[in-house]
C-alpha cells in the first residue's frame, strides 16, 4: 500500500518471497529462517504494512504435524530479518489472519482458532474480543468506512464489532 513496486508473496510450501521492483527480481525466504519456526510451516497470512514499505507481518501454520503453536512475524527490512509478535498469545493458537488498523498503526486484529483478537501495541500484549465466541476465525477484515472488524468464522458466519474507533490511541491507563 505505501509502494507498488513492493510485493510479499507466501505460500504453502513453506516460503515468503519479496520483491522490491515490481516483479523483476524476487528473494525467497524460507520460512525455516524464522527464529524457532520449523521447516513444515506453511503461510496462512501475509500483509504489507499500511505505513512503511520495508514492514511485512507474516502468520503461519504447522499443525498438519501436530503443531497448534502462534507463528506470528514482523519484519522491518523487508524481510531480511524477523521478530516475533506472539507477545502473550496461548501457546497452542493457530493463528489464521492479521489486519492493521488504517488510522493507527500499532492497531491489529487477528483471527486465531479460538477467537478474535486485538492489539493496541502492535503484538506486546493480545486482548481476546469479548462477545467473539471461542471458534476458529479463519478471516478478518477492516470495514474502513463504518471503522467495523469483520470476522468469518469456520462454518458459522460472520461477526462484526461495530465502530471500534474508540480502540484507537487507547493507552493501559
């Protein structure tokens, strides 16, 4: 969203590839090069950061062996290096999607097996949506005009938190 030429691509065989000019050239990043994640991870979610081109958030997935473990990556050099955003996630919790608030950047939501989450930190500490029921999320998405989060469960409908514009700038005091 900040540079078009910057793509981030994931997929089920375990990479994340980046290109910085628009498709010419790519760098593939297995995701093995993740600190603690294991080769037999695949992407489940990849997204461009709204605000700095260099920043990418990555969730991932291994529980086709019997991992159930939060895989949850920010890089800020465009995939160079990563950092995890797991914060205080339960140990078993698939995540499935993350999304960024478009107003305030350490704003996220993010959809895991067992509910929807936010985060006001960008990833330091997670806060379960009460009144989200504890199902698999398997999406979410931002409504930008009506500032709605919008979660799709696995076989059981869609959820939305109406205006969540007061999550915004919010501080733990």
């Amino acid at each position: 969203p900040v540079n078009e030429k910057v793509l981030y691509v994931g997929t089920d065989d375990g990479l994340i590839q980046v290109t910085t000019d628009g498709g010419s050239s790519w760098t593939k990043v297995p995701v093995s090069k993740l600190p603690g994640v294991p080769e037999t991870a695949f992407v489940n979610d990849i997204r461009a950061d709204l605000y700095d081109q260099n920043t990418v958030y990555v969730a991932l997935d291994n529980h086709k062996y019997g991992d159930f473990k939060p895989y949850l990556y920010k890089s800020t050099d465009a995939g160079k290096t990563w950092k995890s955003m797991v914060g205080n996630l339960p140990e078993k919790h698939l995540v499935w999607r993350i999304v960024q608030d478009h107003e305030d950047k350490g704003l996220f939501f993010l959809a895991t097996e067992f509910g929807l989450y936010c985060t006001v930190d960008a990833g330091t500490e997670w806060v379960k949506l009460n009144g989200a029921p504890t199902i698999s999320f398997r999406d979410v998405t931002i409504q930008r005009r009506e500032n709605d989060v919008v979660g799709a469960s696995f076989g059981r409908g869609f959820f939305v938190l109406d205006d969540y514009s007061p999550l915004r700038g919010i501080d733990e005091a």
